[in-house]
C-alpha cells in the first residue's frame, strides 16, 4: 500500500466558523452581517451574497420566534473548485412533525406568515432539514456561487467550550487508493495551545502517504512531540472490503451505527506526540445503510438514534450537527465526524 496518490480536501476543514446565540433580533442581525462579510471574503457575486442574506436572516428569525437554545454558525465549505457559507441552525425547541407542510409557504406555528423554510430552500443552493416534536429543529444550508458540488461522503464540526473562541478539536478527511480516511483530533487542554497540535495533526495527516490507519496514526504521533499532544483516532472506509479499519490514542470515540445496532470501535490509551505504548489497528464490517461516527470526549454518549426517526437518512452534516446539539457538553471542546461509504 506504499506509494499511490492521496486526494486531499482543502484545510478549510480547520475553520471552526462563528457561534451565534440568537434569542433575540440583534443576534439574528449580527449573524446576517456575519455571513455576508465572509461571502464578501470569499468572492461570491452579488446575487447569491444576496440569496445568502436571506437564508441567514430567515434561519436566525424561526429561531428567535419558535426556537429555545437556538444556535446559529456561519463557516466556510470548500471543495478544489470553489468556496461557499454553510449556514447552520439548531434548536432545541418545539419541533414539527411535518416538515413538508412547514416548508410549505403560509404554513406557521407563531402567527406568521410562515414563508421562512420554503424561502431557505428557495434561496440556498443546497439545504436539508431535520426536526423531532420535543427535540428540536436542525437545518443546514449551503449558499455556492455556482452549481453546488455533489454529497459529501463525511462530514463534521467543532465547537469551543463556553467562553472561548477558537477549539482545541480538529477533523479532516481524505481519499487515499481508493480507501477514505477519517482523523477526528482532541488537542490537549483547550485554547490556542490546544488547538495547534490539533492543527499539526491536521497537516501531518494531509502529508502522510497512503498507509492503513495504524501507520497514519504512528507518522502522527511523531508529528506531534513537538506541541503539547493530543487524543486521536484515525477510521478508513474500504467500500470494496466493506470494512472499517479503525486505529487510535487516547479519548476518541469511534462507532459503526446501522438501524437497529450500534457498536464501538478501539482506541488504546495514550497521547500522541507524547506516550504510548502500542498502536494496532482493528477491523469492523459496515453496510451500505450504515454509517460511521466519530468524536471528542466533549461528546457523551447518551445519544440514541432511535430518538430521532429518520435521522440516519438526512446529510451527514445534519446527523453530525444533531449529535454535537444533544450529547456535546459546554465544559470542554467537542467535536464530530460522521462518514459514509461512498
């Protein structure tokens, strides 16, 4: 497996984005204002800068008028061709129980006249949509200056404990001879120290050549004795094995979630960059329906997929965001990954 081409996606992926808590129209502006500075930055043309002020004011409205705990992000989305605004919005409100009937215009739970969802969908280049009644919403739209690229086959996202602006978390993903790794990274400790070994991570991943996850994993912990260290873990997809390869350090939790199953995956203990005493690698069957799954330990598990039917269909992005909504704690840095075959 030495040699080969490794195909690398931009390290946008570092880009964390801006936090928004939206209770109240100032927030819902300042989160508007938000995304336009950054499609202003990344060269959108001026009618789709303008199909994104709308997305956003309107995502940062429904959270105002129905949301509790509404949250907003606003981050860059790459691909080798391109740069956007992804927009993403989750709450921890009511929840609709017909999201069709809601997108629909003239359909509204606060006397409104209920054209925010169907003008998101109109408005966006691409956007998916998930709510559970006494869950809450999660809504994700990408506004591209062209056509949007095809489906991701992983995504995720990462988010700071309370009171800090820059996470200690880190993920990225790549295609490697025709196997797709995933890195999920937890710096040690929070802030900036934190997050530049997750960053070395990052880089050192993007560099190594394309070898079985053990072997990323030991060219990683070399990478990093430099920097404070790390938890991480590295997952490969293998559609023609129908495998998981799976190798990690520390307080990465891995898991393979189909319908109706659930199983975790092995890392050993450890600090990259810094202690360990083994690394080995292990295998796991996966699915077409399944999915992998990937996080810091500011993630809890006690999350359960059947609480939120039909979750396993919506994006990637959509499941990641869910699960980071419900089990991420506000006390420490997290982060999460979600992958697929492609």
């Amino acid at each position: 497996m030495s040699g080969g081409t490794v195909a690398q996606l931009p390290e946008g992926l570092l880009d964390g984005g801006a936090w928004f808590r939206v209770e109240a129209a100032a927030n819902a502006s300042a989160a508007r204002r938000a995304a336009e500075r950054l499609a202003e930055q990344l060269g959108l043309p001026g009618n789709r800068i303008a199909d994104l002020s709308i997305v956003t004011a309107e995502a940062a409205s429904n959270l105002v008028k129905h949301a509790d705990q509404g949250i907003l992000l606003v981050r860059t989305v790459r691909t080798e061709l391109q740069a956007g605004v992804e927009i993403i919005a989750m709450d921890q409100g009511p929840g609709m129980a017909d999201l069709e009937r809601a997108i629909g215009d003239g359909h509204s739970t606060a006397g409104t006249l209920g054209i925010g969802l169907g003008s998101i969908v109109r408005q966006a280049s691409w956007s998916d949509l998930h709510s559970v009644p006494g869950k809450g919403t999660m809504l994700v739209a990408q506004v591209w200056p062209a056509d949007p690229p095809p489906p991701v086959w992983a995504a995720g996202l990462t988010r700071p404990l309370a009171g800090e602006s820059i996470s200690g978390d880190a993920y990225a993903v790549r295609e490697a001879d025709g196997r797709y790794q995933v890195l999920m990274c937890d710096g040690l400790g929070h802030g900036g120290l934190a997050a530049a070994a997750s960053h070395e991570a990052v880089r050192a991943f993007f560099d190594a050549p394309p070898v079985p996850p053990a072997a990323v994993v030991e060219a990683l912990h070399r990478k990093l004795n430099h920097t404070r260290g790390a938890a991480l873990a590295v997952a490969e997809l293998d559609p023609k094995a129908g495998l998981v390869r799976y190798a990690g350090l520390g307080n990465i939790s891995g898991t393979v979630i189909s319908p109706g199953s659930r199983r975790g995956m092995i890392s050993l203990p450890g600090i990259a960059g810094h202690q360990r005493r083994q690394i080995r690698e292990y295998d796991y069957p996966i699915g077409p329906d399944a999915f992998v799954l990937m996080h810091s330990d500011g993630v809890v598990d006690r999350w359960n997929l059947a609480d939120y039917p039909g979750l396993q269909f919506r994006s990637n992005t959509v499941i990641a965001a869910t699960v980071l909504r419900d089990a991420g704690t506000r006390r420490d840095d997290a982060g999460v990954v979600v992958a697929r075959l492609p």
